[in-house]
C-alpha cells in the first residue's frame, strides 16, 4: 500500500479545504494571493495535515473535525519553507524541482505571501468551535511555531557553526525546528477528536519520537545535520529506534492507529537501502 493509496480520503480532504481556503482570498491584489497558492500547491506530501487526522481518526474522532488545524499546520509549514528559501536564509533556486516562491513571484512578494500564510493560519484556528477548543488549540499551535519551537530552532541552526554542534546541539535544534511542528500535528488531531488524557500524552509522545527521527533521516539523506556530529551508522540507529519508540505509544490504540504506525514506516523507508542498518 502506498502513501497516496493509504491516505487519498484524507489528501482529498486536505487538498479541497486549501484549494476552498485560497480560492475564498482571490481578492485585489491579486498577486499576492497567486503568490500564496503557487507556495500551497507545490507538491508537497502533506505529512503534517495527514497526520493531524490520523491522529484524530486514533483517538476515536471524525478526521474532519481536524481539518481546520491540520489546513492551518499546513499553511505554517508552507509559509516557513517560503521564508526559508530567501536569500537572506537558504537561497535556494528550486524546491520539488520548481521555481522557489521569491523566484516565480520577487522576494518582496515572496516575503509577504509567507507572512500572509501565517496570518490566514491564525485567522482559520480563530473560527474553530467551541471557543475553548480554538484557545487550546490557537496556544499549542503558536507555541509550536515560535521561538520556543520552529523559528528558535532555525535561529540556533544559524547561529551556532556545524563544527560546534554537538549531538545534544541537535537533537536541540531538531526536535525544534522540525519537530515542533509534527508534534503539534498529532497534539492537534487528539484535541479535535476530545481524546483522553492517557490518549493524548501518548499521541504527543508519538509525535514527539516522529518529529526527531524526521529530522534524522532528512540528515541521512542530505549528509549533514547529525551526520557532522555522527557517523551516518549511527545516525541510521537513532532513526531507527525513534521510529520505534513512536511505534511503542501507539499500543493503547486500536485498529484506527494503523494509519499512523504506517506514516512511522513509511518514514523508516526513506532511508536509502544500501544504507539502512540491520536490527
């Protein structure tokens, strides 16, 4: 079964309440609004919003009661790769082999779109009901994308020069930087479906497992991150056993959790096979 096959309810969920989203913002002037959805549709996975309702679907609630903060993640994570992708930051050219946002559209727009994305994020959580689900959700979400959680990830990852990152450094930077923010997708599909307290420290701490090895195997697959401060070996371990160990919190679920043990797997698969360590 393939990721797509697996998760087209949910993909199409996902795409038709962006498409919804961006469609409802085509208002002068125009350019910033191309801006933003060339930055959406891009061909992205979508890991975060499948995981918000996967995590949903786990804790016994309807996914679509998780669609509004899994389209908000999603537009967070969007408006971050825009910004990274500024020569100010990353400079890149190409992402998923296309033009980078400050490329198709000038950096002075690129900018704005980002900055749109992350207002129309807060302005979609706002309309969540109840009040008190908006508010719990509104905190956990902005934390997750602030200094405590992605942006003072990537501030540490620029601040600090490869040659002085220690491992700890990075697990530091990762389970900030990126990890936040798959985190607080599984956080954000246990408070849609009303989950328990056990359900919901468990689907965090699977989160949390998940969001760190993510990290680790994009370092494996782009040599560097924890492959300057370890051999890529013993990176390949860590990432194994965080896999694992998120497999371990998904136990007190039922059947409704396959989906998540198969977004664990299907994150173990992308490490190259000449690499992948016996266990």
């Amino acid at each position: 079964m393939t990721y797509r096959r697996l998760f087209k309810n949910s993909l199409a969920l996902i795409e038709k309440g962006l498409r919804d989203l961006l469609r409802a913002q085509r208002t002068p002037p125009l350019s910033i609004h191309r801006a933003m959805e060339y930055a959406v549709f891009s061909g992205a996975k979508r890991f975060r919003p499948v995981l918000a309702l996967s995590a949903c679907e786990a804790c016994g609630g309807d996914p679509r009661r998780a669609l509004p903060a899994a389209l908000a993640i999603e537009l967070i994570h969007t408006y971050s790769l825009v910004h990274d992708d500024l020569p100010a930051l990353d400079n890149d050219a190409l992402r998923r082999g296309k033009p980078t946002c400050h490329k198709k559209f000038g950096e002075t727009n690129a900018i704005l779109a980002g900055d749109a994305l992350l207002t129309l994020a807060f302005e979609l959580l706002a309309k969540i009901k109840p009040a008190e689900r908006a508010v719990r959700l509104l905190r956990e979400i902005s934390t997750a994308a602030g200094t405590h959680g992605m942006i003072g990830g990537q501030v540490a990852d620029l601040e600090i020069p490869a040659r002085k990152k220690t491992v700890a450094l990075h697990r530091f930077i990762s389970e900030r930087k990126t990890g936040a923010l798959i985190r607080v997708s599984a956080a954000a599909g246990a408070i849609a479906a009303g989950a328990t307290t056990r359900q919901f420290r468990s689907i965090v701490r699977y989160g949390e497992y998940l969001g760190h090895a993510f990290q680790v195997v994009d370092d494996i697959l782009d040599r560097d991150g924890y492959c300057e401060a370890m051999s890529v070996p013993a990176a390949i371990k860590k990432a194994e056993h965080l896999i694992g160990q998120a497999k371990k919190e998904l136990r007190i679920f039922s059947r409704n959790a396959q989906p998540l043990f198969f977004l664990a797997d299907f994150l173990k698969a992308r490490i190259p096979l000449r690499t992948l360590s016996t266990s």
